[in-house]
C-alpha cells in the first residue's frame, strides 16, 4: 500500500515534467518546419498521448473483453471534453482559431455523431442487441481517412513568413525530436505506473470493479491528455490544448476502437445504455456550441463541463 502511494506520486511527477517538456517541444518544432501547431497537436502529441487507450484497446478485444474496450473509449472522450477541457478553460479561458470552429471541430463532431449513431442498433430495430461490428469499424476508418486528407492539406499551409520574422523555438530540431519521443514513452510508461497503483490502492481499500474500471483505467490513461492540454491552456498554446483533444478523441473512436474490431470481429455493447450515448455526442456537441460563441471556451463554459462530467459519474456509478 505505502509502495503504491509512492509509485502513484512519482508517476504524477514523471507525467507533469514530461508534458511540460513535451508542450515546448512540439511548438518549437512547429515553428522551425513552419507548420501549424495545431498539425503537431492533432498528430504527434495527440496520437502520443492515446497510446496507453491503443494498448488495453488492443489487450482487451483480443481476449474477448469488448465491454472494457468500450469503456476505455467512451470514458475517454467524454473525459477528455468535460473534464480536461473543462478544468483547462477554468483556469484559463481557452481562445479557439476561426479554422477550428469552421473545420477541426465539425470533423470531431461528424466522426463523434456517426459513433453514436452506429452503438444504437437497438433504437433502429428493437429486436436487434447493440452489437459493434466489423462493418461499423469500416466506416469509423472511413472518416479517420478523411480526417488524414485533412491533415495532408493542413501540411502545405506552411508559414510564409522570412527566417528573421519567425519566432523562435525552445529547441532545435534536432533536440525537439528528441525529447518528443523520450516525453511520449515517459508519458506512457508513467501513466501505466499511475494506473497500476490506483488499482492497487482501490483494491486494499476494497472499491468497487466497476469503480475502479471508470477512474484508474478510463481517467487514468486520460492523464497524458489532461496534464498536457492543462499545461498547454496556462502557457497560452491554446492550439495545442484543444488540438490535442480533439485529435485524441478522433483517433481513439476511429483507430483505437475501430481498428481492433476490424481484426478481430464483432463485439457486443452490453452495459451502455441511452445515457451513455448521449454524454458522449454531447461531447462534441457542447465543445463545437461553447468554442463558437466568440471563440473563446470560457470560465463559465468550464464550469459547465465540469457539472456535466460530475452529474454523468454520479449516474453511472450510483444508478
């Protein structure tokens, strides 16, 4: 118990110092490759950060364990809005470029929309159990190949601007790679860490499985996330903040779930009910209303968010 305390606290500290470190890497790199920062938010960081979601996506369908799967993904992009998003405009109202009002969000709300969608087979046929499907996988890589597109499109934008005008990054390439790759594996490595002892320590104390599954698994390996797009908010890198959840939660629904299903077959949805579904398109639904209103996600809107995450979890685990 005492260990786990210990190795829950250290895990806490690798995973801040790596995000903070990994923020300023991803932005000098921008800048020196005169890309977006939100092209590196919604590929290198995002993807990065979803590996943890990717491995007990992957572990857990392959031993015919869809429900945890399905838990891991539709606790994380609901995490990832209210939660994250929500404590990061708290501290720091989070302005949002007109580009992602106009095409980053509508993507993630197309993509959230079309997940909702296909987990209610029963709502379109009454005798038919919610089942997720090969087919349905199908279509979730579809929309993850026009979100590539997208990206490629996003990487001929490059800055104009003369080598004197351009602002200057932390670091040089060279060591923004670098330390890119070393901040993403401590990250995982970190995040797995803080995931093993809070189970540990939710065992001793004796909670629930069904408690332990929707904090230590789900807001657990959201952590990367949340410590990075927290950071990102307080630095005022509002492109990486929320170009870091929505690549991450188009991923995690596209390739995290999708890709699995398509290697190993159908899965039953058993335990997810309207509720669930819902929270999840309002998700995306909310964050593309609240980052429209003059393109700020305000202090106000966080509280919002933050409500709505507090009610769901209530439900979900008293109801």
């Amino acid at each position: 118990m005492v260990l786990d305390i210990v190795l829950l606290l250290v895990g806490f500290a690798i995973i801040i110092k790596s995000s903070d470190v990994l923020v300023d890497a991803a932005s000098s790199l921008a800048l020196k490759l005169r890309v977006p920062k939100m092209l590196i938010a919604l590929t290198i960081v995002s993807f990065g950060t979803c590996a943890p979601e990717i491995a007990i996506s992957f572990r857990s369908i392959a031993s015919g364990d869809g429900v945890m799967a399905f838990a891991n993904v539709v606790g994380s992009s609901i995490v990832n809005v209210f939660l994250i998003i929500g404590l990061a405009s708290f501290i720091r109202p989070i302005k949002v470029r007109h580009a992602t009002v106009k095409k980053e969000l509508p993507l993630l709300l197309i993509v959230t929309t079309a997940f909702s969608i296909l987990m209610l087979d029963s709502a379109f046929n009454p005798l038919t159990d919610n089942v997720f499907s090969r087919r349905d996988s199908i279509i979730l890589i579809l929309l993850f190949c026009m979100f590539l597109l997208y990206l490629v499109g996003m990487l001929f934008k490059r800055n104009n601007k003369s080598e004197e005008e351009i602002e200057k990054g932390k670091y040089s390439p060279l060591i923004s790679c670098v330390l890119l790759l070393v901040t993403i594996v401590l990250i995982i490595y970190s995040s797995d860490l803080i995931v093993e002892s809070a189970k540990n320590i939710a065992s001793f104390l004796k909670i629930s499985e069904k408690a332990i599954t929707m904090t230590a698994i789900v807001i657990g390996t959201s952590l990367p996330e949340m410590i990075m797009t927290v950071i990102s908010a307080k630095k005022g890198e509002f492109d990486m903040a929320i170009g870091n959840i929505i690549g991450t939660n188009i991923f995690n629904i596209c390739i995290v779930l999708g890709l699995p299903i398509l290697i190993f077959g159908n899965i039953a949805l058993e335990g997810f009910g309207f509720v669930d579904i819902l929270v999840v398109f309002l998700s995306s639904f909310l964050l593309f209303i609240f980052a429209r209103s003059e393109r700020v996600v305000s202090k106000k809107e966080g509280v919002i968010m933050l409500l709505v995450f507090i009610l769901y979890y209530v439900y979900m685990l008293f109801f």
